[in-house]
C-alpha cells in the first residue's frame, strides 16, 4: 500500500495558476502509474490526468488539455500537477492516486487501489 498525501490547494481567482503536489511513501513510487482526480460539490468524481511510472506517457481529460501539466519526480516521490488558467468550473477537491499498470483504464477511478484525502481549489470568477 502507498501513502499519499496532497498540497498545495487555495483559492485563486480565475485566469489565475496554482500548483498541486503530492508526496507518496510506502510502496516503491517509481513502479507507479499516478492520477489527478477531482469532484466538485455534488458531482462525480472524475478523471483530470495520469502519468506512468516513469513518466513516458501522460493523459489529460479533454476539459484541462492545453491549461494542466502532469509530472513526476521519481527521486522526490512527489506527483505535480500544474494548473493554469483555472477557471471557476476547475473548483473542486482535487485527490491523487495511484495503481499499477498503465492501459486505456488509466481515466477511471476505479482503477486506483490507493487515494489521498485531498486538497481543495477553488476559482473565483
């Protein structure tokens, strides 16, 4: 099992950049393929991006392309996940994860074995 833990979450307003961390210990992080995800007040969770293990492929959910950049250091445990020009629908608390393996699957939720407890963002307009 792997520990996750989020940071880094804030209110900004809209236009505005923040930057996400998540810091992982326990099971080895480079053997990790890791995951952005996110649930605003009374929706579903849903999938913002995922990177392999060693971070030779990336996936973004059509609604963050362009705008968020996913990224790793192996060295540091540590998942990133860039956001910029936020805009109010991006509000959310937004949770890592983590599974093993990388396929098609890699956008669903319920592929992850192991989550943080989240961090909030919040994008005024």
């Amino acid at each position: 099992q792997v520990q996750l833990v989020e940071s880094g979450g804030g209110l900004i307003q809209a236009g505005g950049s923040l930057r996400l961390s998540c810091a992982a210990s326990g099971r080895p992080f480079s053997s990790l393929t890791m995951g952005w995800f996110r649930q605003a007040p009374g929706k579903e969770r849903e999938s913002v991006a995922a990177i392999k293990w060693n971070g030779g492929s990336t996936y973004y959910a059509d609604s963050v392309k362009g705008r968020f950049t996913i990224s790793r250091d192996n060295a540091k445990n540590t998942l990133y996940l860039q956001m910029n020009s936020l805009k109010p629908e991006d509000t959310a608390i937004y949770y890592c994860a983590a599974r093993a393996g990388w396929d098609p699957a890699v956008g669903d939720y319920n592929y992850f074995g192991s989550w943080g407890q989240g961090t909030r963002v919040t994008v005024s307009s």
